[in-house]
C-alpha cells in the first residue's frame, strides 16, 4: 500500500483513480454475443458454454433430480449459516416494506403510491473457483420479499457440467426452482431478450466479470433495466488510534483478496498507527490461500494521512466508498457526515465480511463512486411504486381551473380541454 | 387511429411498436458533442449555443437581475395556479419521505438505513415552442424536499438570449438560482462532467428531446445517474360504457398533441363506444391548435376491442404504459390486477392533465414498457439509502461463526480471518 498525504490528493497530484470495466474491445465482443443470442437463442447458449466453460450442456435448465443430488453435498454446518444468514436477511429487508397513505391534496383529489412487484426478475451468480451462494441470499431473499412472481437464476456450469451443489442447496432453501446453467455475456443477454428455455426478465441483478458487467450496461439501453453500475469492490476505512490495528489490518486484506482490481482505503490521522497496521498487514498476507491476488490488489491501495477527522470525512464522502468502516472515538458523533457511501460498518467489531454475509444487510453495493447517486440493493429494487389518482366531480371542479391555466401557458390546448369538458358537465 | 381487435395482438400479428430513441447517427454525434464539452468546457457551450439556438450568450449562468425583471412579466393568474399545484405536489411527496426503524436482527447485531440526500443534482428543463415550467414544479419539489444541496437547472436559451419568465419565475418560486442558459446534449455533458462554470451533478433529470435522451444515457455508462430512460409520452385508456366518451376523446388528444411520436390506446369491450368515441375525437380535433401533431401521432395509435376486461388489464400490464386511465364499473374491483403502470387515473373525473400539471403526482414517469421495472419521479429519486451496522463484541460472538463458515465456503479466508481475530482478542 502506498502512504500518501491527504494534501496531495487536494492538490490534484495523486487521484484514487478505479478502474472502470469500459473497454472497447470488450464491448464490442459483447455486442455479438448479444446479437447473436437474440438470433440462435438456446443454440447459441449453448455454443457459448462449449467455447467458454468447456462443457457441452443438453438440458439448460437444472433437472429437480440435480437439485436432490446436491442437496446432501452440502454440510450441516454450511446449512445451519445458511439458515442463520438468510433469518438476519430476512429480517432486515422485511423492514424495508412499506405502505403509504393516501393523501387527498385538496377536497376531492386523492392520490396515492402503490408498491408492485417487478414481474420477472433475473439473478445472475459468478461462477469461477467459489460458489457465491452469500450473492444467491442477498438477491433472493428481497426478490422472494418483494413478491416478484418469477425469479430465475443464471450461473455458468463446472467443468463437469453442474452448479456448485451450495448454489443449488442455497436456491432450493429459497424457493427458487428457475435455474439455467449459463454465464458470462450470453446469460444476461438471454435474460434480457428470452430465449426458447429462459424467459425475458424486466431486471437483472448480480456481479459479474466485465463482460457480464458491460453486457447489463448494454441491455440497460433497451428496456431492460439492472440493479446498478459494478465495478470492483472497494473499502474504506476511517480510523484513529482507537482503533485496533490488527482488525483493521484483517478487514483491508478481506477486502483486497476480492480481486486485483479491489482498491482499499485507510484514511488516519495517526502514523504510527498506519505504520503498525501495515506491520500487520505483512504478517497476515503470509497466511492467506489468496495471497497473490491481495498484493495486487494492494498495489493499487493507499494509506491516507489526514490531519483531523473533518479531513477524513471529507476526502470519504469524495471518493464515495463502497464499503466504510468507521472505527473512531466517539463515533456516534461522527456518522451524520457521512453523505457518500454504500454501507457502513461501525466499531471495532462490525468487521466488512459481517456484511458481505450474515449481519443483514444486502452486500450488492454501488461502488466506483456510485454511492454518490445510488444505494445498494434493497427490497426497493424489487418493486416499482405506481401512482394512483381519484378526483371527484367535487374535485375536479376545486383543482380544474389551476390545471387549465397552466396547460394554457404551455399551449397545450388539448390538455386543457379535458378538463373544460368535464367542468362543463358538471355545471 | 387504427381500429384492431385484441386476439390480432395476442396472434403477433400487430406489434404495438413505440418509437425508440436509439439512432447511430445521432448517438455518434452526441457522443463527439460530449468529448467536445469535457475538453472544451464554457467556450464549447457558448459556441453549440450560437450553432443550435441561434445566440451568441456571454454568461452562461442566468442573473439575478434577469431573474427580477421576469418576475413581473408573469401573470397573477398563472402565479397563483403554480402556487396550488406547487401546493398539492408538495403535499403528495412529502408523504413519501420516511425513516426506518434499526433492527436487531441478532443480540448485539444492529442494522439500519438512512435516507441521505444526493449532494448535487442538475434538471434538465427543454425550451422551444412551450416553457415546461410544470416540468421544474416536478423535479425540483421533490429535490428540495429530500434535502439535495445544489440543484442546478439547464435550460435552452430563447433567440433573445432570454429564458422564458415562467420558468425563471418557478425557478425562483421554489428557491432556485442556479440556472444556466444551455440546452440539448451540450447541456447534458456539462451537468455530467462539469466545466468552468456548470457544476458537475451526480444524477440528472429531466425530459428532452433525442439528443438529451441519447446523452443521458450515454453519461449514465459513466458515473453519472440519470432519473429513468426516456421516450415519447403514451397514454392507455380502459374504458367501458359507464365512461363519457367526449372526455375519453378529451384525454387520448391531450396525450396525442404531446408529439408526432406520442402513441396512444383505447382498450374497450364495446365496439359502439369506441364509434363514439372515435366521433367526439374527429369533432374536438378541429379547435386544436396543434392539431396536425395529434393527427400523426393518432395514426401510430390504436382502438383495440377487447371481450372483457380480463384481456383489457391483460393488454395493459403487457404495454406498461406511461399513463393509465380506467374509466369502468366498479372500479375499485379491478385495481388489483393493474402490475405495470407509471401512474393511473381512476374514473370519469381524473383527466391525465391533473396529473400533468397539479393534482400532486410526480409527472415524470417511465415510457416505452419501462413501467415494468421502473418507478416515476419521487422523493426516492433525490435520495440513497445507505445501511449501517453496529457489531457489539457479544454482537461478533452470537453472528461470527456463522460469517467463519461461509467465508470459508466461498474460499475467502481473509475474510474469514477479520472475524476470527476479533472472536480470539473477546475470548
């Protein structure tokens, strides 16, 4: 990691530049595949899953008899998470529903808001050396909460032709039977536009490679619509010398081990501190299965000397992180300065990977600044709000005159007269 | 417009196509048109506005004074209709705003989400013939309500340089200074990335013409959020013969007048009724001033004959439309089925123009199906929602073997680790 002074980033000399997925080559490659999904449908799939996972599939959709095989694969204490997971999910995003009253503006006009399922949705989960079972709850639960009438899933098939038996233990705890084995570019362009097997979804949610994240911003032109921009994950932490070293040090590897394009944050206003962290961090990186990966990922990763805590706020809610973790004193005093951030972890106990799997909280999050625009993935995403409006003759005769001088003032005369007829009738 | 029957619909032998905004040559001329404002920021703007809107303007940014001599210029009668539907709109979108309880989802395991305003947002308010000062009422209530700090409204320049005093007059109505005399994609791009003068926004707003579609979607592929793709407005009518068929005539000319590219429909389950109907609108179209803009948009339109209302809702959910008007028996019966809609109208007193313009909902809606996925404009589209969480050490106790075990599943054992030292140091 690189120690930098929070001054040089004002300055403009240093820019915590991410990398973005766009990529000319890429995009075009994508454009074919999609329109070549359009055009061959589920030949097409599966000439793509030959080419690319190396497996010939027959049946695209996952057979109930798979779905019973994989159910004892999976361990009674991967299970029993599961369950605990996917209770604390459940509970949090229940609280996210909600109902609005009808409100009468004036006598006679009422309006109001309805929340509506979004009919058909599609999930996509990343295949590739783990099973991101964690992604299947955070989709799903809201998806299942929601109440979206159907719910289909999309991720690329093993070598051996299956689905990782966790996926499919995960998808059967759920509920959710829709499986097609299909991945990469082809599977969001088969959701997007249908296929003889997979159905047109409305919204298509999940991570994926750059090819899946540009094949969502592409079908994202043409009325279909996704969950949000993706980038590489990304963390931020803000601390002080309360905080404790090691910790902090373990939750910026578990943030660095994502990928190597994962770009982590320390922002302190302690040097010592930032010194003794980066100790630790050495220490762990020995131990780590994905070792390689984080020091890549590390590579591209800063310690940030501030000189006070409005600095640290400051510089956080510019680069509008992913993931935040606050471990300051007196914190509580601290967190209305927050105004850019996907979600924030607080304390010295609220480590990022309660979030990204069991806390309760959805871990699809806007990151490369997005947090500046969007939240993450919430039951609100699932739903579309419909307005609904009912004036009586009593109103429309109180609101009726407004309406027409304003049409008139925008010359549109036609909007005008539905009212003048209707005030008409009534007099 | 054209007369067909549902089961012609259903047998794919009429498609009910609605235009796209989609077209190469204007996409690779947006595209230039937005390199060009990001390497030539203000100058660039000056020089598109004296090419498209015939006017050389040397500062960009609307003056107070400008702003003080408009305000006379506006009639009492048109101030005091936007004071009401300024009124009702604020009513209506004030109940949108709300806060979430934190929820324990396990002992010591605390989550919760906060409404934060987006910082900067930039509406985009399109000029020409009429001034869309209803358009400002829509986007910027909500947007002062939720909180955002800077609101920044683009809008094209008259040949006299001037903007249109009742935009100037809302603008200032509501609070808003910041408005710069600049239209189309020009506009767009400057929002998006910012230049000398024009702030960079983090989500923009607002209808316009292709160019303005294009370009928003072309900044939402980078960092930019956008309100909801855009396309010409529409307009579905469910009507029996409990409706007036003058109003039903009343509210399709209202939509048509919109634009040549505007379509609309009338579902209905009695031929002679739409007859009727189809008489009302030949009459009415004759006092139209824009009359030959409804009389195109007419021809891309469709009666379509449906056998009962099961195929009307059928026919409905499957178009999305923007705008919805049921106008039946028992009304309050059918509502439920209605899934995809941007905002309805229930009755034969609910004119679309209410919506438009004053009753209180939000009239920037989801076009082209996209009602499917997507909401209209409210206070949700002002804000994000970040989550937080608050671990206590007996938090990390009761959750972190649950976050071990999955962590370990999915191979991230740096991940995995950030929870194991923290459950060693309590132990």
């Amino acid at each position: 990691m690189n120690k930098i002074n929070y001054s040089e980033i004002k300055a403009g000399k240093i820019i915590l530049k991410r990398d973005s997925a766009n990529d000319n080559e890429i995009t075009n490659r994508v454009k074919e595949i999609i329109s070549n999904v359009i055009k061959g449908g589920d030949e097409t799939l599966r000439k793509y899953t030959l080419s690319y996972d190396g497996i010939e599939i027959k049946d695209l959709k996952v057979s109930e008899d798979e779905i019973n095989e994989a159910l004892p694969q999976v361990s009674r204490q991967l299970k029993d998470a599961i369950k605990i997971a996917a209770g604390n999910i459940s509970k949090f995003h229940k609280n996210q529903i909600r109902s609005e009253e009808k409100v009468e503006t004036m006598d006679g006009v009422v309006c109001w808001r309805k929340s509506v399922p979004i009919n058909i949705v599609g999930l996509y989960i990343p295949g590739g050396t783990a099973p991101l079972f964690s992604t299947l709850l955070m989709l799903g639960i809201p998806a299942k909460l929601a109440g979206c009438k159907k719910i289909i899933i999309c991720t690329p098939p093993g070598a051996d032709g299956k689905i990782h038996p966790a996926i499919l233990y995960t998808a059967n705890f759920l509920g959710l039977k829709e499986i097609y084995k299909v991945g990469g570019a082809q599977a969001v362009a088969a959701m997007a536009y249908g296929t003889e097997t997979i159905p047109k979804a409305y919204k298509i949610f999940g991570p994926g490679n750059r090819y899946v994240t540009i094949a969502k911003q592409l079908v994202s032109l043409e009325n279909t619509a996704i969950d949000m921009p993706a980038g590489p994950s990304e963390l931020a932490i803000i601390a002080d010398n309360s905080a404790n070293p090691e910790f902090v040090a373990s939750d910026l590897l578990s943030q660095a081990e994502h990928g190597v394009d994962s770009q982590v944050l320390l922002i302190c206003n302690d040097e010592s501190f930032i010194d003794n962290v980066n100790k630790c961090i050495d220490c762990q990186l020995e131990q780590l299965p994905r070792k390689e990966i984080a020091i890549k990922s590390l590579e591209r990763s800063y310690f940030v000397f501030v000189k006070d805590m409005t600095e640290a706020f400051d510089l956080s809610n510019e680069y509008a992180p992913e993931h935040l973790i606050v471990s300051i004193k007196d914190v509580y005093n601290y967190l209305d300065r927050i105004e850019n951030a996907g979600s924030v972890f607080i304390g010295n106990y609220s480590p990022e990977s309660a979030g990204d799997y069991a806390s309760g909280t959805n871990h699809t999050l806007p990151t490369n600044g997005n947090a500046k625009a969007y939240s993450g993935v919430s039951i609100d995403s699932f739903v579309k709000n419909i307005t609904f409006q009912d004036i009586s003759a009593s109103g429309i005769k109180n609101i009726g005159n407004t309406i027409e001088i304003m049409a008139e003032n925008e010359e549109l005369f036609a909007h005008k007269n539905a009212v003048t007829l209707r005030l008409k009738e009534i007099n």
